[in-house]
C-alpha cells in the first residue's frame, strides 16, 4: 500500500464538497428545525400554547422522519428531491434530503434545550410585560444559547455521517470518493486518508464547538 500515487486532487475536491454540503446543510437544519423546536415547545404542556392536537400531530410527523434510516431515506426522497432541485446527484441533490433528515433531529433537541431553561425567566419576562415572541427571542432563546450551540455542534457531526452515506447513491463528498476508489477498485489508502479527514474533520467541529459553548456559558 503506498500513499505516493493518491490521488490528491481528487480527494481535495471530495473534501470541498463535503464541507459545502455540511455547511449548506446545517444553514438550512437550523433555519428549518429551529422554528419547529420553538413550536413544539410553545405546544407543549404546561407550556404557553399548550396544544395537545398540535403538539402531537407535529411530533408524530417528525418522528416518522427520524424513525427511517437516512441512507433508505435518501431513495424514498429521490423523486421529490428531482422536483425540487432538479437533480438527485451530487451536491444539490443531497442538500434537500439531509435538510428533511436532520431537521426533525435538530427540532427534539431546540425542544429539550428550550424545556431547560428556568421558568422563572420566563414569568418574570410576562410579568413585565412582554409578549410571547419577545419573552422567547429576547429570554428564552439568549438562556438557552449554551445549549443551541451544542444542539448545533452535534447536529452538525450528525451530517459529516450523513454526507458521508450520501456517497453510496452519488453524492459527492468524500464518502463518495471512498467507495468508488477504496471499495469498488479495492485502494484502501484511499479509504483510509479519507477516514481520516472525517475523524480530524469531526474532532474539529466537536472541539470549535465546545468552545463556544464555554463562552456564552454563564459563569
């Protein structure tokens, strides 16, 4: 096994596209799953709107979507994905299935981040008068921040493993490049530096994560 015939170009490139994949992706599963969490926990009990038919409706839904494997997902969404961007393949194709998968994910994780924050807080906030949208963007939302961010960290390793699986039906990405030079063609120094990038490429967002967590952590 030599690593002197790589090919490098290829796996830089396969490495960019999992970066815009993963940065895409996580833009997108926190405009889409941020709103969802907010909803579920204003309908949850004993919470401002509390609304059993809703809050049951929209978790039934979401965990539907999380019940389903992502790599049996991403075939299930490959005629609407087509409709919606055109394409099943490579990285346009891949964003709108990891968005649907991820989003439910990251929505149960806003829910329990917003569940823990005091309810004191929020008293006092109605108590002076605010509204609800004012009690949660300008008192819930900055209490919980700690907790967002470390929602945000973990969802965004979840897509690295998700990329990666997207590699199996044409994604792109470095998955992509695993199974067609490591797997099929049996290099295995390709499937090895590849693994390696996603193990540097994960402790970098886990680490980079935890330290925003510290700072806006309340001493």
């Amino acid at each position: 096994m030599s690593f002197e015939n790589l090919y490098w170009g290829d796996i830089g490139a396969a490495l960019g596209q999992t970066l815009a994949m993963v940065g895409g992706a996580l833009l997108l599963t926190v405009a889409v799953g941020l709103p969802l969490g907010i909803l579920l926990y204003l309908t949850g009990r004993q919470q401002l709107f509390h609304a059993p038919v809703a809050y049951g409706s929209l978790s039934f839904v979401l965990n539907i979507i999380r019940s389903v494997p992502f790599i049996i997902l991403l075939i299930v969404l490959m005629p609407i994905t087509v409709i919606v961007t055109g394409t099943s393949l490579g990285i346009r194709g891949v964003i709108f299935p990891l968005v649907v998968g991820t989003s439910p994910f990251f929505a149960r994780l806003v829910e329990t981040a917003l569940r823990e924050v005091d309810r004191g807080i929020i008293e006092a906030s109605l108590a002076m008068g605010a509204s609800t949208s004012q009690t949660i963007l300008r008192a819930v939302l900055p209490e919980a921040l700690p907790s967002l961010l470390a929602a945000i960290t973990v969802t965004a390793i979840v897509l690295v493993d998700y990329t990666a699986m997207s590699g199996a039906i044409g994604g792109g990405g470095l998955g992509d490049l695993a199974i067609r030079y490591g797997y099929h063609r049996f290099q295995t120094e390709i499937m090895l530096v590849c693994v390696a990038i996603l193990i540097v490429f994960v402790q970098l967002i886990q680490a980079g994560g935890n330290r925003l967590v510290t700072r806006f952590s309340r001493k």
